[in-house]
C-alpha cells in the first residue's frame, strides 16, 4: 500500500511528497532487514532526488557508497554494480569536462567532481569486479526476491541467477569502446 501512495503521488507531480513516503518505506526495511525493499526505496529515492536537486546525482552516489559499506551480501553486491552504473551515469553525463583534465597527483578526491577519466574508470572497475566477488553465494541466490528492483525482460532463463545478472552488467560496461 505504501507503494501505491508513491505511484499516486508521482502521478500527481508531488516529488516531495513521495520522497517522504519513500523514506518512511526505507525506514521500515532497514527495521526489518527486507535488503529489496531497502534497494527499491533506495533507487525511488535516487530517481526522486534527480528531479528535486541539481547535484542529486552526486549525492546519491555518495549515499550508495555509504549504503555498501554497511550493506550484507548479496545485497552488497547490487548495490556495488548499481554504484558502478552511477559513476558512469555520471562521467556519460560529464564528459565534457574530464576530457579537459590531467591526472593529479597527491590530491583529495573526496570530490568526485575533481576526478580525472583515470580515477572514475579505476573506481567503475572496482566495483564492477567487487559486485562478483562472492561467486559461490551468487550462484546460489534466486532472483526471485528482487523481482521489484530487476527489468525482467524475456529472457530470463539466460541469467537465472543474481551472478548471472551482475557479471552480464559488468560486461556491459567492460565491453563498451568507450571505457577505456
């Protein structure tokens, strides 16, 4: 039901409206340890924040990285891959300005905004690899309670499993000319 009052809300355009529901349905995950409902609410919250904030995509990548650490697998695991897909969000969405920077050295890079190409790049792959690090568990873990946080599309079958799902995602970007 809480679910339904964000949709009503979104269809209503009150984006604040539906934040606060969003957050009270997080606030009753974490009480519950429910990891796809935190991840849901999580990925409301970014797409919510995205049309309220102008620096919202750097705050909910900040957020994901708080959120990892504390994160239990294989929860942890989305949440590194999602992190990933955000950091290049944000470089796709960027790129101007990291074409016109050079790599520093000694430098706080606290500040994503300050990163090089070089740092941003480092940072995806980390995470894209982290996200597949627990294989086994992986391997072991049915997709089936992320249904609400997973476009299912029509084959399934190809990646029945969240190792599966992820390892294609790191792929993806892997793959790409452009992430080099």
């Amino acid at each position: 039901t809480q679910w339904k009052k964000v949709d009503e809300f979104q269809k209503k355009g009150l984006t604040k409206s539906a934040l606060t529901e969003v957050n009270k349905i997080y606030s009753a995950a974490k009480k519950d340890n429910n990891d796809p409902q935190i991840i849901q609410s999580l990925l409301f919250k970014i797409n919510l924040k995205t049309n309220i904030e102008g620096d919202a995509s750097v705050k909910s990548i900040d957020s994901l990285e708080r959120e990892i650490t504390i994160a239990k697998e294989p929860s942890k695991s989305i949440l590194q891959s999602i992190t990933a897909q955000m950091y290049w969000n944000y470089f796709q969405q960027n790129r101007y300005n990291f074409y016109q920077r050079t790599n520093t050295e000694n430098f706080d890079k606290k500040d994503i905004a300050t990163w090089t190409i070089d740092d941003l790049h480092k940072r995806i792959g980390e995470l894209y690899l982290a996200s597949l690090k627990d294989e086994r568990l992986l391997h072991q873990t049915n997709l089936a309670p992320f249904d609400a946080i997973i476009l299912k599309g029509t084959v399934r079958h190809l990646r029945p499993t969240l190792f599966a799902l992820l390892a294609h995602r790191a792929l993806d970007y892997f793959t790409d000319n452009r992430s080099e």
